[in-house]
C-alpha cells in the first residue's frame, strides 16, 4: 500500500497517475483523485492523523492480498498447466453433487471444464466446436462441391451396381455418393481424441497444446470426408435408409 498526503492536488494528481501507469496500486486518501478510466487503482479513504482508519485500510489491503493468493491456490490443479496467456482456468463453483468445477477458457469461449468429485478423482473434458465428417450440405466450400459432383459422374462410368444391395444403378437417377468407412473413422477419432485429457492431466500437455492436438484429431474427420476417398454409389432406396438426402 502507497500512502500519499495531496492525492488530490497538483502535484498529487501526477503522482498517483504515474504510479498506476507502472503497477496496480492500492491509495490512502481523504478524497479519490480524478483519474482516467480503467486505470488499476484501488482507494480507502480516511485520515492520515487517524491510526484507526489507517490500521483499517492496511487491514482491507491485507484481506485483498489473502484472496487474491487463494483465488491463485485454487486455479493450481494437479499437474495441469495452462501454456499461453489466452488460455485459463476459471472460478471455482460446486455442482449438487458435491463436484468441484472449473471451466477452461480460450480468450471469451469456454472450450472445457475440469471436474474434481468428492473423493478426489480428477477428470477434464475439451468441448467440441464442430462435427466430425460433415454432410456435404454442411459444406459450403465450392471446391469440395465440384469435387463431390467429378466423383459421382466418375462412380456413374465406373460403378454399375449399388454398393450395398448390389442392385443395378439407374443412369438417370440422381446419384447418391456415399461415404462407407466414414463411421469407422469417426468412431476411431473420437477414441483417440478421448486419450488427451489424460495428457493433460498428467502433465505432459498443456492445456494449450491439448486443446490444439484435440482439435486437429477432430478436423481429421472432415479432411478424411473431403478427400472423397472410401466412397461408393447407392441407389435411391439404400440412399434413403442412409439419410443422404436430409
């Protein structure tokens, strides 16, 4: 805590100015300086003869300190660290389960939580942002959609009967591309993705670097489904019982 006599007055007003520039400070003062705004200031007010009011505003300053510390405790969990400054790990609350949570932030967007059950059992979730392998609707790239419609008229030469029942498929007909391991790769990825939490929690990833290879496990979905490979032709009943067209 800074203790400064004429805060408010000429020389006073500079002072304290210059003061918060540098450093978050905490001010004694009989009447709060004109400052301008968002500057890291915190004041008690009183008067410099009177110890009461002085032991008060030291005690408020060390009260502050206390929590801030705590808050700082309470954001140390396990072996978890954060990595970049944008990433961070929120307020504490406690579910009706008795849980202690803490959300995991990414600048604004909360991309996680960290949950500790009563026992002590420590568990982390990333969030997902988008699907895995999207429908082609889903994708507005008009690339993707010119390769989409190059690959049916090529399976249209090539392919004469349905992929999966094997009846034959009409000329006419509008073509149904499907993706026929796209499931299998989706229930792959997500088994993998599954085992990065464990990473960081143990350690060896920041939550930083965890949350990047998590991500780019996902998108591996959608490049795989953009790649066009592993598709086939289906005829409009198997199509239908796919959902293709939704």
């Amino acid at each position: 805590m800074i203790l400064i006599t004429g805060a408010t007055g000429f020389l006073g007003k500079k002072l304290v100015k210059e003061i918060c520039f540098q450093k978050k400070a905490r001010i004694f003062c009989r009447k709060k300086p004109k400052l301008v705004k968002n500057q890291k200031l915190e004041v008690s007010y009183g008067n410099l003869n009177d110890i009461k009011s002085l032991k008060t505003a030291l005690k408020k300053a060390t009260e502050r300190k206390k929590k801030a510390v705590q808050r700082k405790r309470d954001k140390i969990i396990g072996k978890i660290k954060t990595g970049a400054k944008g990433y961070r790990i929120g307020k504490l609350s406690i579910t009706p389960r008795k849980e202690k949570k803490y959300p995991i932030w990414r600048y604004s967007k909360k991309i996680g939580e960290i949950l500790i059950s009563p026992s002590g059992e420590l568990s982390l979730t990333f969030k997902r942002l988008g699907g895995i392998g999207n429908h082609k609707h889903l994708i507005k790239d008009a690339d993707f959609q010119l390769q989409w419609a190059i690959r049916e008229q090529e399976l249209l030469i090539t392919q004469e009967k349905c992929f999966i029942c094997s009846k034959k498929i009409s000329r006419a007909a509008k073509p149904n591309l499907y993706h026929h391991k796209i499931f299998k790769a989706r229930t792959d990825l997500l088994e993998k993705a599954a085992k990065v939490p464990e990473k960081v929690i143990s350690g060896k990833l920041t939550v930083e670097k965890g949350w990047e290879k998590f991500n780019d496990i996902l998108e591996g979905g959608n490049r795989y489904y953009m790649s066009l490979k592993d598709t086939a032709l289906l005829c409009s009943t198997c199509a239908k019982q796919k959902n293709l067209n939704e």
